[in-house]
C-alpha cells in the first residue's frame, strides 16, 4: 500500500492538472492544520494552491459537506477528494437532488483509516501534545516533555474500524491503489450494547453519553446530510426545540437528528470528529443503521441506482406495526 | 497588595479557609479533561494542567439562565405578575483559574456592566460574590499567544489573588480588598523568592511562540479591514457551528426567550452566536448578515476591531488558544488576525 505521503503527493499533481487544464475550477481537499490531527478542508483554485493539498490519517471532515454548503449560485466544476465514506455521501446527495454527478469530479482514494484525537489524547491524560507523526503503523506522539510511539490501529476512529467500504464506491479517477474494504471491525457491536438494555437502561445511558452537549452544533454544521435550509431546532415558528440546555431541549435535538438521518448515514464520523467535547453520537445513529440494514437490507450510498426504502412509498408496504 | 509564601503542606488550611463561607470549584480531571468542578477533596485540584477545557464564563453568564418567572391570568386584576429569580445565594471562590481567563471576565465586565443603563444584574451579582484566586502559567502551550492579547501567562488583572508555584511553595499575590483575609497569617515573601517568581514569570513569557499583529489592525479604518480581500477566503472551510463561540471566554452573545404553558412563563436567556444565521434573521426574512462571509467577519471583527475601538483599546480576544484547539475545521484566531494585520 502507498503511505499517504505518497497519496498527497500524487493528489497535488492530479490537483494540479485538473486545475492548468481548466477541467475543474476548484479542488476540494485537505492542508495540514496549524495543531497536531487536525488537517482541514482546503480550496485550491489554482495550480499554486494545490501545492498545500495534503492527505494523512488526520483528514477527519467529510469533504462532501463542501458541495452543498458552497456558496449558492456558482455554477462552476469542483473536483474533490473522496474516500469510502465520502462517495457513498455524494451518491446520497445525487439522489437526494441535491448535486448532479456531472458538477463533481471525483478523486477517489482508499481510506487509510482516520485517527480518533480524543483517543490519541486519552491517552496523555491533562498532557499537552504538540505534534503528531505518521509513521509506518504507528504514530510519533510529541508533547510537553514526552515522546512515544502508538500503533495507528489502537487509536483509529471507531467508525473506520468498523467501516464496510473504505474504497469509493463512484470515482473519475483513482488515485493510489484500492484497499481491503474494512479495517476488520464489526459495526453490530457499536449498537449492540445499546440492544441489551431496558428502556430505562436505555434513557440513562443517552443522558450520561450526550450530557456535555453545548449545543454548538458542530455534529449537524459538519454533516452532508444536514442540508436543511432551515434546521427544525431553528424554526421559530412553530418553535419544534427549546433553547435552553434542558435535558428536553438537548435530547430533542439530537434524537430527531438521529432519526433524520435514518437509511442515510454513511457512518463517516464527521460529527463524532467535530464535536469539542467528545460526545459519541454515533451510539444513536450506528442502531438506526443497523434496523435499516437488517429490516430493509440496505447500505445509504452503495450505488447510485437503488432506492433509499425510507423516501419511497410502496402500494404493497406491509405496515405490520400498525396492526 | 501583599506578597506571601503559602507553603503546599499547608494548602489544606488555606482551601479550608476559602471554604468556610463559600462554595469552592477548581479545575479537576473530569474523564481525562481538566474541567470545572466543585472542589470536594483538596486533593483533586490540578495544579499542572495546561487549562481548562471550556472557558469558565458559565459561572458568572450560564448557558441558560431563567431571568424571571410570570404568571398572566386575564382573570387576575393586577394583571401580569412578574417574580424575579432568586439572587446567587452563597459567594463563591473560583481557585486555579489562569490569567488569561481572569482577564476575559475583565473583558466582559465592560461588556456587561457598562453604565447605569447597561448595567447587567445577573452578570455583576455573580461576579460580585465570586473570588478568583489565579495560578500563573509557568508552562504555556504552544496554541497560547496571551502575550499578544494585553494579557500574559502572570497577569494579574481581573484576579483577587495570583498564585506562582515556585517548586516548593507557592508565592500568593493578594490584589484585591477581597483577597487580604486571604494572606492573613501567612508569611511575607523573600527577596528571593520575588525574584524567583519574576524569574519564572519572564520565562513563560518567552515560552510563548505565537505571535500575532495587532500594529496594523489598530491603525487601519474600520471599513478597510471590513473590505480586505482576506474575507473572501477565509470562510471557505467554515462550517458556521458555534464551537469557537462557546468554549470563548469572551464570547457574550445572547438570545432571550419567553417560554410560555398557558398563563405562566419564565424569561430565558441562552447563549447564542454569530455564526448561525438565524442570530440576525429580521422578522421580514431579511438577513443583514445573510452569508456565511459576513458571519464569519463578523465574529473577528468583533473581537480584534470594534470591541478594541469602543472599549479603550481592550481586546475581544485573550489568547486563550480554546479555539484554535476546537475549531472542526482548524481555523486558526492566530493566523487570521495575522492576516487581517499583513
């Protein structure tokens, strides 16, 4: 396999060709960031600027959330920088009438897997870490007055553990080399703890998991299918959701967040990567994938022709539940 | 103002002392984090942490704060009956806070308390009552950049009292008329450790490696920033979440709401930010600040020209480093105001 050294750098050069050619007006990517494992989304529109384009186990955004929240009315060809998860997003967002297919040019690449900071982090407890190295299958962790080595796989994000397609499921071109398609995880047991308890169990541990909530968002703000031109927690009239940091008004938001994203979360970890105080949502939205997947046998965004069973309606629908 | 030595056998007595007429919180390892905590056991105060992980501004501007309470009955002849909320009902004593987040209470104290009309209660009565008893930072973090915020990892304003931990001991700097029962019975400081302290204050200082321009950003006319080319870029990756906003301390915005069941209500007041855009949506539907350009000038704007032009020179902004920490997106404060200042 190609390190991502390798990867970024064959991303700079089909950046740059895609731009001095004129195909595309604008590559949407990742530069590194100014802190250790936060690389973030860049915009190059020229051949200069794609030189800042780089690719590592730190590029924890889903850059298909850039195609919708570009400013409205340009019209022009963006290529973009598109792993598993992330194809599987912009398929969603194509049969959502979102995109066009024609609009984006896909530079697909196999996910290395991206690393969970927080994990990295937990593990230097009140420690300050200054700088963080790719290394083979390790990770050089740099910090105030220490130095070790951490293998990569310990501290991967859950979601690219247990990830079921780490190649892009559509692409224009691909760069590097396709990988095996999981990281070996199983993506039943993030939701099957949830399975064994109680109701009441139940109501508990959402509480404890989403009691730090700030409400600040960044779990819906970073999302490719929160595209809502008005979120319901932003409606005034009728007012859905309180704004207080009430347990009412917190669990609201995000237990109908969840539920709107039922049959179309890719399980790309965006939100669990944004949040700045390390909340899990995906203990909420990884059930709901694993009820779509085993009641309705489907994966949001594998191709482009299936219908997602959730936005159709079928004369012959069973509706046991109502019985 | 007196300069005593505080010996660290002795903490016990002088957390009890700041104990016995208060609620007490202090940074503690909450999960893995240093958060904010009521101070139980003495022993759970950190003392060697970076800082804290959210700014402390909820203590003196909750997220959500009831202002008052009132009960509406078309029956009742007195009409409307509005029932303030009761004032904090024990004084309170903030221990190891750092100096970059004493200063951004300074900040807001202008903010919120300004004159006799802007004179805001629910913010002064909490500040009144709570002491904040500061531990300097000998040890800055790389995202720190307070010495180019006209705040420092020794700074002492805002604070009642500053503590330096010199090893063995720890220098405590009493400022305040607050803070002198504080120093009662402690012993003076030496020369020595006087010069140990300014010693380690001139080191930290020097530790820190972010430096940001604020020469040209003074200099400049409001509507020639407003109009630097700059903005056209920097918003690009923004996702208009309020992450920055909130774990600022001296992000203050707010949003007010009457919660109504029938003929009874509360006033809420809930932090809000200038990043959504629902934070400037008009009743008409028009936006003044109606892209995502706009919101996110607005905030920087804010913070490191209109803030500095109304409040003598005083800047929305403490170097903190929260945000460059927490931004999903890695926008960088520091880079941005270095730009606004190319």
């Amino acid at each position: 396999m190609s390190t991502t050294q390798e990867i970024a750098a064959q991303i700079r050069e089909a950046a740059k060709r895609l731009l001095s050619e004129g195909k595309v007006d604008c590559v949407i990517g990742f530069a590194q960031g100014t802190v250790p494992m936060r690389d973030y989304p860049y915009f190059a529109y020229t051949p200069e600027e794609a030189e800042n384009l780089t690719w590592s186990r730190f590029c924890c955004n889903n850059l298909s959330n850039f195609l919708i929240r570009r400013p409205k009315g340009e019209k022009d060809k963006v290529a973009i920088v598109a792993q598993g998860c992330v194809s599987r997003n912009i398929v969603g967002l194509i049969k959502e009438n979102q995109i066009t297919r024609d609009q984006v040019y896909i530079l697909g690449v196999a996910s290395p897997g991206m690393v969970d900071r927080n994990k990295v982090q937990a593990l230097f407890p009140l420690k300050t870490i200054t700088e963080v190295i790719e290394d083979g299958d390790d990770l050089i962790v740099k910090g105030m007055g220490f130095e070790e080595r951490v293998p990569t796989k310990t501290v991967l994000r859950q979601n690219c553990y247990t990830c079921v397609m780490r190649n892009p499921v559509i692409k224009d071109e691909m760069i590097g080399e396709e990988s095996a398609l999981t990281h070996g995880g199983n993506i039943d047991k993030v939701a099957a703890p949830w399975e064994k308890l109680g109701p009441e169990e139940r109501w508990a541990a959402f509480q404890e998991e989403f009691k730090d909530c700030i409400r600040c968002y960044a779990c819906r703000d970073a999302c490719p299918l929160c595209y809502c031109h008005v979120c319901f927690v932003d409606e005034a009239r009728p007012q859905w959701c309180g704004k207080t940091q009430e347990e009412a008004d917190v669990a609201t938001f995000h237990i109908l967040r969840a539920f709107h994203c039922a049959g179309r979360c890719t399980d790309c970890g965006a939100c669990e990567s944004a949040c700045p105080v390390g909340i899990k949502m995906r203990k909420l939205t990884s059930k709901i994938e694993k009820d779509i997947r085993e009641l309705y046998g489907y994966t949001p965004g594998m191709d482009l022709k299936s219908t997602p069973p959730l936005s159709v309606y079928k004369p012959n629908d069973p509706q046991e539940f109502i019985k | 103002m007196a300069d005593k030595i505080l010996a660290k056998d002795k903490l016990g007595e002088f957390l009890g002392k700041l104990k016995k007429d208060r609620q007490v919180f202090g940074p503690q390892n909450v999960e893995g984090k240093a958060q904010w905590a009521p101070l139980e056991a003495d022993e759970t105060l950190l003392w060697e942490f970076a800082n804290t992980h959210l700014s402390p501004k909820d203590f003196f501007f909750p997220q959500t704060e009831c202002m008052m309470r009132f009960v509406n009955q078309a029956s009742d002849e007195q009409g409307m009956i509005m029932q303030a909320e009761p004032e904090l009902p024990q004084p309170r004593a903030l221990v190891n806070i750092r100096p970059c987040d004493a200063k951004a209470m300074q900040v807001l104290d202008l903010i919120f308390v300004q004159d006799q009309m802007t004179n805001d209660f629910y913010w002064r009565d909490k500040r009144e009552k709570t002491l904040l008893v500061g531990l300097a930072c000998n040890d800055p973090c790389p995202t720190c950049f307070c010495t180019s915020m006209n705040c420092g990892p020794h700074s002492t304003t805002g604070l009642d009292a500053l503590m330096v931990d010199l090893g063995d001991k720890l220098l405590l700097t009493t400022l305040t008329d607050k803070a002198q029962a504080l120093a009662e019975g402690l012993p003076d400081a030496s020369k020595a450790d006087l010069a140990k302290a300014a010693e380690l204050k001139k080191a930290a200082e020097k530790s820190i490696a972010s430096n940001v321009g604020m020469d040209k950003v003074n200099a400049r006319e409001l509507m020639e920033l407003y109009e630097l080319p700059m903005w056209n870029r920097v918003h690009e990756s923004c996702l208009n979440c309020g992450t920055c906003t909130y774990c600022c301390p001296t992000c203050h915005c707010f949003d007010i709401q009457d919660e109504v069941q029938g003929t009874i209500g509360r006033r809420v007041r809930n932090w809000d930010n200038c990043m959504s855009w629902l934070f400037t949506v008009h009743g008409t539907g028009h936006n003044p600040r109606g892209t995502k350009k706009d919101r996110v000038r607005q905030r920087f704007m804010h913070k490191f020209k209109y803030i500095p032009m109304k409040r003598g020179g005083e800047i929305g902004c403490v170097g903190c480093g929260r945000c460059v920490l927490l931004c999903p997106v890695n926008i960088d404060v520091r880079r941005l105001v270095n730009d606004m200042n190319a």
